[in-house]
C-alpha cells in the first residue's frame, strides 16, 4: 500500500513539471473529437462479505475513450484482469475477467491546469472464478455496475498519467452458493498511462 502511495505521488510530481492540460485541450479543439487508449493496474480491494473471505489483490487493465469535441461528456469501453487471494492465502484464489462501458463525465476547470478531475459509471459482464486449493475451478459470469471518479495529468499534448478509484457491484442471486447469495463488491485503485490518438 505505501508503495503505491509513493508510485501516485511521483506520478504527480511528473505531471507538475509538465506541460498543462491547455495544450491537450486546444489539440482537442484543432483536430476535432478526441480518442484516447490507456492502460494501467494497481491494488483491488474486496468488501462486505468477498471481504471475510479474500484478501487486498491487484489488477491490470486497458480502456478506449471518445470524447466528442467541445463536450464535457464522453464514453469508455475497458477491460481488466483481477486477482484476489483467499485468507489465508493456501485456501486458494479468486479471478476476475471484466469489461465495462461507462459514460465519463469531465468536469470543468481552468484552462491553466495542469489535473483534470472525472467522474464516470456504467454496467459490464463480470466473469468470477473461485480456484481453491486441490479442487476444481467454479466459474460464474454475472453483470454489474460500477462508479467512480479519477485525476487525468497530461504532461504533453499526446500523453499523460492518471489515478482512478471505482466501485463495483456484481449481481449475484440466492441460488449462486458461489457467493452465498450476495452480490460481490470490490473497489480497483488503478494508476496508469493514457496516450492521445489524433
């Protein structure tokens, strides 16, 4: 966890001594809409009832954004791996494939800043795998919804840095003894690089 920290506060420093966001802002407006890819990873933390039995984990995932020109509004289509161990860990592991669609909202700031805060939501299909130790895998796939908010820090006009925390909620019914009839909570907290296709 503090190496994280530290990885976040670095990331931040190299955004401070780049370039602001202006410059990614008025390339928006010189060539139109705006596409973005990303990627990234960082811890995943279960709650509520998946919190009893599992323990902090990691993720990777990628993302696509469109931002449509002069909108503060835009769409994300994204992936991501997880992987979260029991308590204790030799009972085995858990594995999460996901991808979500999600509508991003940019909030307004200053043209001369340098952080962009968002906020976004959405729904997607969640593939759950429960690996326990010297048995076999039980697999579920399920829908969910997730919400969060995270921090763009461009440092040029074709690439930055950002920090991301979302929610998750996957659907999971009584008769799922998978997860003992709630749904499965878990909140990624992801630093990654964006790149700026235009």
């Amino acid at each position: 966890m503090k190496g994280l920290f530290k990885a976040i506060a670095a990331l931040g420093v190299v955004a401070a001594l780049g370039a602001t966001s202006a410059q990614a802002q008025q390339a928006q407006n010189e060539s139109g809409n705006l596409i973005t890819v990303g990627a990234g990873g960082g811890i995943a933390i279960p709650l509520g009832d998946y919190s009893d039995a599992t323990k902090t984990g990691w993720d990777l995932g990628a993302a696509f954004q469109f931002k449509p020109a002069k909108s503060p509004v835009g769409f994300q289509i994204d992936g991501a791996y997880q992987q979260n161990k029991f308590d204790p860990s030799s009972f085995g592991k858990t594995e999460w494939w996901y991808g979500t669609g999600n509508i991003v909202f940019w909030l307004r700031v200053a043209a001369e800043t340098r952080i962009r805060p968002y906020i976004l939501g959405g729904g997607g299909v969640y593939n759950y795998k429960v690996k326990p130790t010297a048995l076999s895998s039980i697999s579920k796939t399920k829908f969910g919804i997730n919400a969060g908010a995270g921090f763009d820090f461009d440092f040029g006009q074709n690439a930055g840095v950002y920090i991301e925390g979302r929610f998750h909620d996957v659907f999971f019914s009584d008769t799922d003894a998978i997860s003992g009839g709630s749904n499965l909570k878990f909140i990624p907290i992801n630093v990654g690089l964006r790149y700026h296709v235009r």
